[in-house]
C-alpha cells in the first residue's frame, strides 16, 4: 500500500516532486499524443489535484501543444535528461496527470481504465476489467470511482 505524500523524480533526478494527496485516479492513455511523448503505445498517467504537487529539487522546462481533442495542453520536463513529469491543460482545470512511472515507488500502480482506444496499437491487449473509452472521457466519475474502490488510499 502506497503511503503519503508520493514522492518522484525525472530519470537524471535533478528534478524531484512530491505529492500530498491521494490521486484521483490512474489510467492508460493511448492518444496520438501520448505515444509520441511516451515513445511507447500509451502513457500511464495519475491524476493528482495541482495544489497537491510540488516540485521540491530542480526547475522544470514547460511545453505547450494543442491535444488530439484541440485543447491547449502543457507538460513540466527535465531540462538535463528531457523525461516528462506531469502534464496539464491551459488555463488549467486544476488538476495534473503525472507520468505515474516517474514516482519513486510504482509497485502499487493500477490501471482502472484506458482512453483514446481508437487510436490504440493494434497489438495492444487491454484487460476487460478495465473502463474503455474511444475517445477523451467527457465524464471521469467512473473512472474516479473505480479508483477509489480498489481501496489504495484511506479516505
């Protein structure tokens, strides 16, 4: 079981954060966007609530894009190794979705679903189990709420 406040860092680790609330949720984002950032099919991403996030060492590059959906989007990387921390939107929503594979512990990260399926590599398998979405979800409750079934965090 995870334990707060999360703790992470880009791959050199001349950029450190830390994180004082529970996420909200974590889920596999399979955007055009994400596979070019990530280098892979899709990105995991934890969404945490801004206010929750801070960076404690370092000073991270920002980079703004417009989304698959069109949205102005912003991502907080290394400027020494480039790794990606977290990203957001502009003006922001509020919330950030950290590279949940940048935390200094993923042992308990767990997927409750996976978004832009549609644009999903052919030979990705993505378990039942989990929520799908086309698209970008216009609604992340059941998201949230399959989040906060597994029983993660005490609330």
């Amino acid at each position: 079981m995870p334990s707060l406040p999360l703790t992470g860092s880009c791959q050199c680790g001349a950029i450190r954060y830390r994180i004082s609330r529970a996420p909200l949720m974590i889920y596999n984002c399979h955007c055009t966007n994400c596979q070019k950032i990530s280098g892979s099919a899709f990105s995991t991403p934890m969404a945490v609530m801004e206010d929750s996030f801070q960076i404690t060492q370092g000073d991270p590059e920002r980079l703004e894009w417009a989304s698959d959906v069109g949205s102005v989007r912003f991502g907080l990387f290394c400027g020494d190794c480039g790794n990606r921390i977290a990203h957001g939107q502009a003006p922001t929503r509020g919330v950030l979705s950290v590279r949940s594979g940048t935390l200094d512990d993923t042992s308990w990260i767990i997927p409750v679903g996976d978004i832009w399926t549609t644009s999903a590599q052919s030979w990705t398998e993505m378990s039942p189990q989990r929520l799908q979405y086309a698209r970008q979800p216009e609604d992340y409750a059941a998201l949230f709420a399959a989040f906060s079934g597994l029983g993660l965090f005490a609330v």
